[in-house]
C-alpha cells in the first residue's frame, strides 16, 4: 500500500520533468546516419550503377518484397533491367543492406514514406537510384572482380597480374 | 430546499426538464472532456506532451475522435447474437446515466431527491455489470467471453464491499437520502471518520468503473480489448463514454458521501461540487498513471481477503460509536 | 560388403570401392573436387583427405585421399581428425588464391560447388592479399560461356570432354599454375555434349550461356521434374521458369536412363517455348478468305460448339509429340474410328514393326544404362549421334567394358580413373556401325559400313544368317561386306551382352528387321542379346501404342467427306508430301489445330487454340524402350493481373493457354454438352488406362494428384523462393493468389514438404549445404547408383523371353546405282532435324543451312565444284512395297494413297560428303526452311543438274 502510494507520488512529481516529446512536423527530429529508412540505390565514384543484379538482397529480404532481373550491356557489364521494391511490404530490417556485396543498396535515414495510395509505395529503379555513393564513398566492385567491362580488360582490376598468354612456350 | 417542488405544475415539469437537460449536457461534454483531460494528464506524468495538435491545447481532440467514432462503418461480426450484442452498449450508457440521476450537485440542482438514493445508486451501479457480461457473450468471441467472465467475478466481488462501505456513511448520516448526507457533513467530512469506508469505496468504485489497475475485463494486452473487441463505432463510443461517465459518477459520488458535496467556504456550492470532483478524478488518473494491473488471483484475494474485512472492520467500529453515541 | 571405421564407428561398405564414394555414400560430407561419379578418381585436387590409422592403437595416422584409396575390411579412418580438417581448409585456401571476387555477378553462384566446399571446410577468411592470376576467355559458340579466370584446375572438363564424350578440341594448355582449360583459339565447341561443362565445372569457368541472356539464381526458380520433347530418349530434365519464361533446363538424373549427362539440343532446345512463335491466344477466322483474327477463349469456343452442334463428323490428328493423355483426349472426342495419329504410312509401318518386334520377340529393348554395360555393338542403319545424341554417349562408355578387363587383370580398381585410361590406352570394345554415310561415333568404331538403306538390311541378314544357318541368307553379296559380316558375327557371339542398335532414321523396314534378325538369332543361340530401336520423337512408341491410322488413311476417310479436322500439336507439311496435306486440308469444311506453335498447317487452319507446351502441361510420354515417364507443368503461362488498387481481390487471369486435354475436354462440353466427364490429368490417364489396357502402366509411371507427403503437397518454389510480394507489384499492388494445381502432387508454391520425395517428383536436388547439381550425392542410396526409391519411369513393353522366333523373310533386292538419278537418303542433324528446337536461338546458329550432299567423285562427274548449287527434280514414284498384315496398328493398305504426284524442282547448295556411296545423295532430314522437300518421305529418287550461275531456276 505505501509503495503504490510513494510510485503514485513519483508519478505525480513527473508533471514538473521537462517533456521528452519532440514535436514531430514542426521541430525535426535528429536521425542518425545508420538509421533503417527508405532504401536507395546508390552509385560507384565512377557514376554507373554499384548494383550488380547478384540477387542477394531479394533472397535475403523476409518479405520477399524486392525484385530484380538482371540484364548485361554491350561489354557484359552486368546491371539490373528493373529492380522494384514494394514499400508497402518492406520492413526495414537492413538485411539487403547487410547482403549485398557491392555496397549499392543502402538504407537512408528518410522515414517520410507516407502514402495515401498503396500503389505510390511500390518503387522502380528510377526511384530507388540516387546519384551519389551513398554512405560507402570509395568502393566499385567493378575495380575489383574478375570479370571484363567495358573500360577494364583482364589483367586490369585491382591486384590483378596481366593475362597468361595459353600460346607461350616459355615454362 | 427542492425549488422545482415547489412551483406548479407544468412549472415543475418544464423546471425538471430543464434541470435534467442541463446536467446531461454538462455531463456528456464533462466526460467526453475527460478523455482529453485524461490525455494530457497522462502525457505530463510520463514526460510526454499528449494530444495538443487540435484546437487550442487539443481541447477539440474529442471532436476528431468523435467525428471518427461516427464515421466508422458499424459493424457486427456474423457469428454475434445481434440482439443483445446492440442491447449491450445501451445498457451501459443508460445505467450511469440513471444513477447519475440521484446525484445532488449543487443545493437545488439535481435531477430528483430520492429518499433511497444511495440505494438507487447501488442498483444501477450493479446493472451495468450486465452489459459488460452480455457484451462479452454476444460477441461471441473467446477473449470477448473471457473479458465477460472476469468482469462478472469482479463485481460480484467488489459490489459486495462497495456496499458495506457506505453503510458507515449511512449510519453516521442516519439517512438513505444523499442530500441529507451532504447535510450531515456540515461540520465534518465524513472522510474523516470513515476513512476506511472511503478507501473502500474508493477502491470499489474504481473496479465498478473498470478502471486500471482493475481493468481485468478490459485488459487490452491480454484480451485484445476483452468484452469490447468486436465493437466499433458508436457501440464502441458508447462503451467509452459509459467508462468516463461512470469514472464521473464515482467521483461525484465520493465527493457527496465523504468530501461534503457542495459544501465549502466562499465559493458557490455548484463550483465547489465541480472543484472536489475534478480532484477526484486526477486523483483516477494519477492512479492510472502510476499503478500496474494486478494479476487475475490477486485482485479477487484483495477482494476477498482485504477489502471486505477492513469493511467488516469499518462497520463494526462505526456501529460501536453511533451505539455508543446514542 | 564389409565394415570400415569412420571416427570410431563402424559402417558398412562397399569392398574395393574408393572411400570418398563410401563415404558419401554413408551421408558423410566429404569435400571433393575433381571426382564425379560418371567419371571416377584421379586423385587430382587433394581436396578429399582424411587420416588413416594402421590399427586400434595408432593414434597419430597419415593423411590419404579419399577418393585414391580402397575400402578395405576393418580399415579405420577418420573424417574429423583436425589435421586432416586443416589440411582440407588449406587446400581450400590455395585453391581460393587466384579465384576472382565474382561470386556477384557470377551465373554459378548460388549453386556453386566451390562456394559449398568452401564453406564445408571452414576457409571463412582470405589472408592472401598479392596479385591474382589471370586469363583471357574464349568465345565457344552460343550456348557454353567461358570465364577461365574463376579455374581452380581440377581437370573435371577435359576428363568429361575428352575422356567421357570424346570431343577433341578441348583441353589443357600451358603448365605450371597457368593451366588454361579452353580450345585453341575461339570457337564454337565441337561435342554435342558440350553443355555438361556447365554441370560438371564446381565452378563458374563454364556457365550456361543461353541462361545468362535472362539470368536468373538457382533458387529464384520455379522448377518440376520433366521429360525432354527433343528426341526419343526421354532423357529427364528440370526446367526453370522465372517471371513466366523458361529460363534453362538442368539435367534431372535418372540412373537408367540419362544418369548425368544430357546432349545439347535437350539442354538448349527449351527456347522454343519463349518463341516468338508460340501461338498465345486462340484465333479464328470465319470464313478462309479471312486473316485469322485473335478471340477470346469463350469465343473460340462458342464457335466450335456452333460448329459441332451442327451435326458435324469431326476426324482427329493426332502427333507422336503431344503427350499420351492429349492424344487420347482427341481420340476420346473424335471417337476411335476418327482418330488418326498424324504419322506418315511409311513412318506408322516402322513404328508398328518395331513395336511389334519388341513387343512379341524374345529380346529385351535396354535403358541407356544398360547400353553403357553392352560390351559388343552393331549400329544398323541409324545415326546415333544426331537422332538419339544421349545414345551415342552410351555408346562411347560400352566400348569400355572389354578393354576394363585389361585394367582388371592388372587390379586396378575400375574407379581409378586415369590409371584405368592408362592401362586400356586407346583399346575400344566391338562397336560395328553400318550407318548412311559417316558419323560422329566413327573414331570408336572398330570398323564402319557406309551404304544405302538395302545394303544395309542386307549386311544385317547377313549377320544374322552368319550367327544362326536358319536366318535367312541374302544372295550376291561382296566378299567384303560378307567377310564383315562373319567378322562381326563372331564378335557378337564372344559378348556377354551383346547389343543391336537401329530405328527409323534411313526409313526402311528391312533395315529394322534385319536388326531384330541379328539379335533373335544370338538370343536363339541363348546369348542375352538386346535390342534397341531409336524413334524420331518423344512420343513416337507412345502414340503407335494407343493406335490410329496413319495420315494417308486419314485423307481416304477425309474423302468420304468428313467435316471437321482437329489436328493436335502437329505439322503435317513436316509428315507428308505437301501436295498430299493441302489435299487432307482442302478436304475439311472446318480445321481446327491445337498446338503451341505457329507453323505451315496451322496457318491453314480455321480456329487456332493455344496448346500448352511441355514445361506448362503435364502429361505422360513413352520413350523408345517403352518406358512411360511422366513430365510435370513448370509454371502456369500467365495472362494479365487483374485489379486496381481499390479492388477487393486482385484476380489472377491463367490466360489462354492450356493443356491439349483440357482443350478437348472443352471441346466436347460445349460440342456434345457432356459436362465434367475430366476434371484432371488423373482422370484422363485412368480413361485411357482403363480404355488401352496395354497402357495400364502409365498410371503408376508417378503417384497421383492425391499423393501427400506428411499431408503437404511438393513445392515447386525453393524456400529461398524471392520477390513474391514485389514481383507483380507494378501491375497490382495486391498480391495475386498462388495457382492452384489439380492434376499433380506438385504445388506452384514455396510451402510444402521439405523433405526429399519419391524420385519421379523430384523438383530439385538440393540439401542443406550442398547448393549445386552435386546435392544429387544425398539423393542416391548409393552415390552414382540408382535413385534412392528407384529410378522413375514405368515399363510398358515386356519381351517373351525363352521363346524362339521366327526370322524374317524379306530380302531387300541390292542396291543398284541408276543413270542419271540419285537415292536421296535423310541425313540427320542433331541441330537442325527437330522442329521445336530449332526455335532456339542458341540451336538455330549452330544448325545446318539447307544443302544436298554429294561424294567429290560422284559430284565432278556432274560437273560440280564446291560451292555450286544443285538442281533437284524427285521423281514422282510409288513407294516400296508395302507389309503390314504383321502391323499392331490399325494400318490399311492402301498404294493409291501413298503416291508421291508432286514432281517440284529444288535448288540446293552443294556438299560433300566423303562416305555417300555411288548413286546416292544426302539431304537434311527435317529441316526447316526446305520448302516442300520438309515432308518428303525419304529416301526417295531424283534427278540432279548443275544449277549455272546467274540462272534462274527452271520451273
């Protein structure tokens, strides 16, 4: 009984706290960097697209609402022919982010996503891709892979030694 | 002392009626107020700002909510017993209202002067059980059923008490008649020498109105909502309003039986009346604000093997020196 | 058996088999690179090592290799000793060192064998920082893609395309850690086995290169178990299907049937169902001066019930590629008397002959497996190689089984690959091929016959008289090709399993005959001889098996002034004689054609309906050894997504295309008003059970649509399935409903039963750490044995054995060059002669152009040179003599019919071909893009002339 009394008490000396509200539409909140908001598509230093069409994301999202097909330009680059993202089902976790290997999905700290139609929530790569690198400046998958693109021969990624000659008669 | 009685006639009636108009109105906007005033109380004891966005401060935050109740589709689940699944939210609404009828708010202002108005108050109170119970039943729904079933047991349990307790009042006061107990707190408020009769009636009236900690049937995390789950809009507004109503009621009620009603220096009896009860109804929220709900066992032993007792005790030692006063 | 010791533990083994296969067999996961079941040990990768202990008491063991070392009785060894873990992780580690960061944008990935072995050994980080190596790639034609980067030098290619298919322009170059795997500069790949580098590389160096045009992961696709529709092997396939297009076929392994390893035109061929020329939905036309016009569905068929209703006769047409239930429904709609099966007279014969053959002689027809175990072979009259490419596979294993003795005698374990090789170098087994002209199975020929289909009848009588005095004895023929004969006999005779491979292709029944003389007469000399027919198409047996006239029989009848034609899922311009079709056609009031692509008869057709193809229906087919398999729908061809954002329930419209049966069956509803006679593909297949006892079989050839394991139907969808609540978004955001499948165990869902199912509902191979094809491994009781539950696929033809039979009697007349004219005899292509692959792009490039083939000697005498066109004019001729009362089918005899009227002139570019006899020309057999010369029934005569240039043709 005198302890329901003294938490009714502490409650009650409550009123006089400073409030923890922000107040939301007026004062903007302070979202951190790494906060799980809308998901974009960012770009390598080089300005081409960073996704790849790996297919990881799609395959690690819960919810399954992330899809993609992959398609190749005229060097072989390979990119995704469209790459959609149903807003309505995503549930923020992160796990797209946490599997691609390119760094080109990234979650951003926007969170305005509301919608009076379902359909708005649905978005394609033309909305997803942003122009910049995101959160990961620095890395381009391209530079680093094995595989030729146009601009980048075999021999000419990163730690790469240049191509064995299979015509070479030397030992 | 009754000025409606003694005019004529249709004098009286037309006074009657505007007397109960009057005081459903201000009843009505009171309680619906309350939700508001509820909001934003809660809001200040957790370091929140609670509803302030409609309207100066929020204030018209109970018309949006409102507009909304009316404006959602009313809907009955196909497996309710439709009949008494509509019966429900009525039998609430009208049960308070009713024992608010006896409820003397200021000299001349009430709606009647019963002789046996505590008792009435009493009956009501225990009718509006019923809705609850049929509620739960109706809508035949397994938390629903549950919620319905906790509320039965909870106020079999606690009317048996509620009662006890004010017999205190009763016998200090020496009548049934509730404008007579204001009367007799003339110099003294009965909150003093029945302090256990107010903290049992305290506690009762707050299980009687459902209120947390003693909103087992409710029970939202547990229950889904209980015996209202399958109500929406205006039975669901109903339900509500009969919750704020009967918090009011309470208050009042308590304000009558043990804080001397009207009574008080300088300011007029009617301010004073709307003054005591507004404290008593902070005095619900802060309740709310601060205490968790007990488990289902723990309220029926508290029940049973505190209240009552400590009731028995207050009747006992009250009965002794009326005895001894006589 | 006997017992070995795993970790302390006894299990049971297989004595003398390598210990990497026991222990995948037992369940262990062992890593392994360079073995593969098919192809045996080298011990080349190291990947596999364990610890071996000497006895109970030695504790400190030695490392061996699994695959390299013998399973003894009582041998103790261990899995999980650390150093041999650590050695395994290390071998991991240097492998991983010159392997590119791909794994991206890399089309093995997600079901790579090095990403899983990897894992398995625990090599979780890259500690090497330095350059890696690297390689240019090779462009190796259309269908194979070359990454050569991603090597890790397990051998695994070359062994298969070298050792196993026998291809010759693949292999190692370099040395050192520069090994390069490729040909010697770009090309296409020469071996029609090419596309198995895709499976058999663990890694990505060799990828599917038609998928890669719309990649799509392992586990992104809608799979079932299937049968290929490419030849008449009925090899078993898995296709993939993603956003409602065929992505590519896997092989789908059936231990007696196709085991590892499909042919490229059953790999490749699968495009023809993303074609631009699949007909999507029905088109009618009113009246024949019309275009035909797209319907509706209800349409096309309120028109054919309009059609019916008028107290029409409706005359079917069957095809030996539609499946055993859609000819039935047809043969069900038109009635028994009505239905024909849509083959040519001289095709029904021989398919009647061989049927009845295998049917009523005492030798068994075998499984693929078991033309691998034959040690002595005679190939009469049939281009294995092109017509039936898995056979020819076969084939280069069973000319192993005599020299393995070698290998035998020197014990050395069979498994022990390169050591086996070693000992036999290049020593082949008896393998006789008397063929139209050369093959591609020639280099393991021990001698080879070239001659037109007479000679060929001839030579095989002569063996059979050569084995048993009482076979009949062919009169004038050389002493060469006696002495061959009495060579090959004798061959024949030594074997303990011996085989005799013919069919259809030459299109001559003497040659089908003498093949079964040969045999009967080493079964009557109780030898346990086999027998094995190729037929063109993946229900040929199937369809001679429910019975029909041919399409000559069905014209006499069209003359008795039918009504209605409905043709199933056939080109009749590719059966017969143009002049002969538009006759048939010009006969039917109405032409109704159900099939799934556009082509020559159907353009002729009143109302089009669109047929399922073989990856949207389900159905049963029976292959040549009468074995009936059933193939199960991939996904449901999609219309549009119904419903808008404020739509209750968005409605999934299934679009117009169907199965043929379904098709028939709404037919007959709005026809004949017989509701609901089938409700699904089990009802039909029990009617025709029911209806042909003969095909009773095909009713346990899979368990029913009622089948449940643990009360769950079997997902089509991996449970890594992705993009379900996006992948339609953009048409409707609400999600539409998952098709429902009536007539299978199989579910177009990624809920169901994860375990593994009976084999012939396999959907994938895949187990929890194991994402490649090498997840089979956990599929088989015994690892490169049968599947666990038996191999699918249900026997419908059972020889009498014991008994002796008669020979036949029919001596062909020798061939006789005519002055002035050619026999023009099929040369088969396997890119080029099959209708639906040819859709393919992949297959298209690699496919012959139109040409006629000459010898150089023959060629000169007309004044051609390479390059020159040929003027061909047929003679118009009645056919062979005709036979048919010893016929199973319902085959009246009729020459009037049967006579080619047509006297068209082509013109054709000119070929050599060294091994044409004298007299005689080649044409490609079922090419399109040949005009009228696609329906020709060959061989047949013709006269040839030197086309000058710049003139236009005659005629």
């Amino acid at each position: 009984m005198w302890n329901s009394l003294k938490t009714m008490w502490i409650v009650f000396l409550h009123m006089f706290h400073r409030r923890a509200t922000i107040q939301y539409p007026d004062e903007k909140p302070n979202i951190p960097p790494r906060w799980r908001g809308r998901i974009i598509l960012s770009r390598d230093p080089d300005g081409e697209e960073r996704c790849v069409a790996c297919y990881l994301c799609a395959a690690a999202c819960p919810v399954d609402c992330i899809a993609l097909q992959a398609t190749e330009d005229e060097h072989e680059r390979r990119y995704p022919e469209f790459f959609r993202i149903n807003f309505s089902r995503c549930i923020f976790c992160g796990y797209c982010e946490e599997a691609c290997p390119t760094d080109a999905i990234q979650l951003t700290p926007d969170f305005e996503m509301g919608e009076y139609n379902r359909k708005n929530l649905v978005y394609e790569k033309e909305d997803l891709l942003i122009d910049g690198t995101g959160k990961y400046p620095g890395y381009n998958f391209y530079r680093v892979a094995g595989v030729t693109i146009g601009g980048k021969n075999k021999g000419e990624a990163e730690n790469e030694a240049s191509p064995v000659d299979p015509h070479s008669l030397l030992p | 002392m009754d000025l409606a009685m003694n005019s004529g006639f249709s004098h009286e009636w037309a006074a009657i009626w505007v007397n109960l108009i009057l005081i459903l109105a201000v009843l009505f906007a009171f309680s619906a107020m309350l939700s508001w005033i509820e909001r934003r109380l809660l809001g200040l004891w957790q370091d929140r700002c609670g509803p302030n966005r409609v309207g100066p401060f929020g204030v018209l935050q109970i018309v949006a909510d409102s507009i909304k109740l009316l404006t959602k589709e009313d809907w009955i689940p196909p497996f309710a017993d439709r009949a008494v699944f509509v019966l429900a939210p009525a039998i609430v609404a009208v049960t308070t209202l009713l024992a608010f009828a006896v409820v003397p708010i200021a000299p001349g202002l009430g709606v009647v002067d019963l002789n046996i108005g505590l008792l009435f108050f009493l009956a009501m109170s225990s009718l509006g059980v019923y809705s609850i119970v049929l509620g739960g039943w109706a809508s035949n729904n397994k938390y629903s059923l549950l919620g319905g079933f906790r509320a039965a047991a909870q106020m079999l349990s606690y009317e048996v008490f509620m009662g006890l307790a004010l017999m205190g009042v009763v016998m200090l006061a020496g009548s049934f008649n509730l404008r007579d107990i204001v009367a007799a707190q003339e110099n003294l408020w009965f909150c003093i020498p029945q302090i256990l009769g107010l903290a049992t009636f305290a506690v009762a009236g707050i299980a009687e109105a459902r209120r947390l900690p003693f909103d087992l049937p409710e029970s939202e995390n547990e229950l889904v909502a209980g015996f209202h789950t399958e109500y929406s809009s205006m039975k669901f507004g109903l339900f509500f309003i009969g919750e704020y109503v009967g918090i009011t009621l309470i208050s009042a009620m308590i304000v009558t039986l043990f804080f001397g009603g009207w009574l008080g220096p300088l300011l007029p009896p009617l301010v004073w009346f709307l003054l005591k009860t507004l404290i008593v109804i902070v005095c619900f929220v802060l309740l709310r604000a601060a205490l968790p709900r007990p488990r289902y066992d723990q309220l029926m032993t508290y029940g049973w093997k505190v209240m009552l007792p400590v009731t028995l005790v207050n009747l006992l030692i009250t009965g002794a020196v009326v005895l001894s006063a006589a | 058996m006997t017992t070995i010791h795993i970790d302390n533990r006894p299990y049971p083994a297989k004595d003398g088999e390598n210990l990497l296969q026991e222990c995948l067999s037992l369940g262990f996961n062992l890593p392994y690179f360079c073995w593969h079941p098919a192809l045996g040990a080298v011990g080349a990768c190291r990947q596999c090592a364990i610890k071996q202990f000497k006895n109970e008491e030695d504790k400190h063991g030695k490392i061996v290799m699994a695959c390299m070392t013998a399973a003894k009785d009582g041998i103790r060894i261990s899995i999980d000793d650390p150093e041999a873990r650590e050695f395994r992780a290390s071998v991991a580690e240097w492998l991983m060192v010159n392997h590119p960061h791909d794994c991206p944008v890399c089309d093995e990935g997600g079901e790579c064998h090095l990403q899983d072995m990897t894992v398995m050994n625990g090599h979780i980080y890259r500690r090497y920082h330095g350059r890696k190596r690297t390689f240019h790639n090779q462009n190796l034609g259309p269908l194979v893609n070359h990454e050569m980067n991603r090597c890790i030098q397990c051998y695994r290619c070359t062994r298969f395309y070298r050792e196993y298919a026998g291809g010759r322009d693949l292999d190692a170059l370099v040395l050192r850690n520069q090994v390069y795997f490729g040909r010697h500069e770009d090309g296409v790949l020469e071996n029609e086995f090419s596309g198995n580098l895709v499976e058999i590389c663990p890694t990505g160096v060799f990828t599917d290169k038609t998928l890669k045009r719309h990649y799509t992961r392992k586990w992104d696709l809608q799979t079932a178990p299937s049968v290929c529709v490419h030849c008449g092997l009925g090899c078993n396939t898995i296709p993939g299907e993603r956003y409602g297009t065929l992505r590519r076929i896997r092989n789908r392994f059936n231990g007696a049937v196709n085991g590892y390893f499909l042919c490229d035109r059953g790999r490749y061929g699968y495009e023809f169902v993303n074609s631009g020329r699949r007909v999507r939905q029905p088109l009618l036309r009113k009246n024949r001066t019309q275009l035909l016009q797209p319907a509706s569905k209800r349409g096309a068929l309120q028109h054919l019930g309009e059609m019916l209703s008028a107290g029409a006769r409706v005359i079917g047409i069957g095809s030996p590629r539609a499946s055993i239930e859609a000819n039935f429904a047809l043969r069900t709609l038109v009635g028994r008397d009505q239905f024909y099966l849509g083959i040519s007279e001289r095709d029904l014969r021989l398919l009647a002959s061989v049927l009845d053959i295998l049917k009523k002689g005492p030798a068994r027809t075998p499984s693929l497996h078991e033309v691998e175990l034959a040690d002595a072979v005679l190939v009469l009259g049939e281009d294995v190689a092109n017509t039936a490419p898995r056979l020819g596979l076969a084939l280069r294993q069973s000319v192993r089984r005599q020299p393995e003795e070698i290998a035998k005698k020197m014990g050395i374990p069979l498994w022990n690959d390169h050591a086996v090789r070693e000992a036999m170098q290049e020593e082949h087994g008896p393998l006789f091929i008397a063929t139209l002209a050369n093959t591609r199975i020639d280099d393991i020929a021990t001698r080879t016959f070239r001659g037109p289909p007479a000679e060929l009848a001839r030579l095989g009588l002569t063996i059979a008289h050569a084995l048993d005095p009482i076979a009949p004895q062919v009169p004038g023929l050389s002493n060469t090709a006696q002495a061959l004969a009495g060579a090959i006999a004798e061959k024949l005779k030594a074997a303990e399993r011996p085989l005799v491979i013919s069919g259809i292709g030459c299109g001559d029944k003497a040659v089908v005959e003498a093949a079964a003389n040969v045999t009967w007469a080493l079964c009557n000399m109780g030898r346990p001889a086999e027998l094995c027919y190729v037929v063109p198409e993946c229900n040929s047996l199937g369809a001679t098996m429910l019975g029909g006239g041919s399409l000559e029989t069905a014209l006499e009848a069209m003359n008795d002034a039918a009504d209605i034609l409905v043709i199933l899922e056939n080109d009749l311009y590719r059966r017969a004689d143009a002049a002969l079709v538009d006759r048939l056609l010009a006969a039917a009031r109405h032409i109704v054609m159900i099939d799934h692509i556009k082509h020559a008869t159907s353009a002729k057709a009143d109302v089009v309906l669109p047929a399922a193809a073989f990856a949207e229906a389900d159905g049963t087919l029976v292959n040549n050894e009468g074995r009936a398999q059933r193939f199960f729908q991939v996904f449901v061809p999609r219309g549009e997504i119904e419903g808008d954002i404020r739509g209750d329930t968005p409605r999934d419209i299934p679009g117009d295309i169907q199965e043929s049966w379904r098709w028939m069956r709404d037919i007959m509803v709005v026809g004949r008003g017989d509701e609901g006679q089938w409700s699904s593909l089990d009802d039909v297949t029990a009617a025709c059970a029911a209806a042909i006892p003969s095909l009773e079989p095909i009713l346990r050839a899979a368990p029913s649509a009622a089948f449940r394991m643990d009360g769950q139907k079997i997902p089509r969808e991996s449970h890594r399935y992705s993009g379900r609540t996006a992948m339609h978004a953009n048409v409707s955001i609400h999600e539409p409903e998952q098709p429902q499948d009536l007539d299978t165990a199989l579910a177009f869902s990624m809920e169901g039963y994860a375990g593994h199912p009976p084999p012939s509902l396999i959907p994938r191979f895949w187990a929890p750490g194991w994402n490649s094809i090498q997840a089979l491994n956990k599929f088989q009781d015994e690892v490169g044995g049968p599947l666990s539950g038996g191999d699918p696929g249900e026997p419908l033809i059972e020889p009498t054995p014991g008994k002796k039979a008669a020979y036949f009697e029919n001596i062909p007349a020798g061939f006789e060059p005519r002055v002035g004219e050619w026999l023009l005899l099929p040369l088969h292509h396997i890119f080029g002669s099959e209708e639906l692959s040819i859709l393919a792009p992949g297959i298209a490039e690699l496919s012959v152009q139109p040409y006629l083939a000459l010898n150089p000697e023959d060629a000169s005498n007309l004044g051609l040179t390479a390059g020159d066109e040929v003027q061909l004019r047929l003679r118009p001729e009645a056919d062979a003599q005709v036979d048919v009362k010893d016929a199973q089918v319902d085959v009246k005899a009729d020459d009037s019919a049967n006579v080619t009227t047509t006297a068209e002139i082509f013109r054709l570019p000119l070929r050599f071909e060294p091994e044409l006899l004298h007299g005689t020309a080649g044409l490609p057999a079922g090419l399109t893009g040949m005009g009228n010369l696609g329906g020709v029934a060959l061989p047949a005569w013709g006269e040839l002339k030197k086309v000058e240039k710049g003139k236009q043709m005659e005629g």
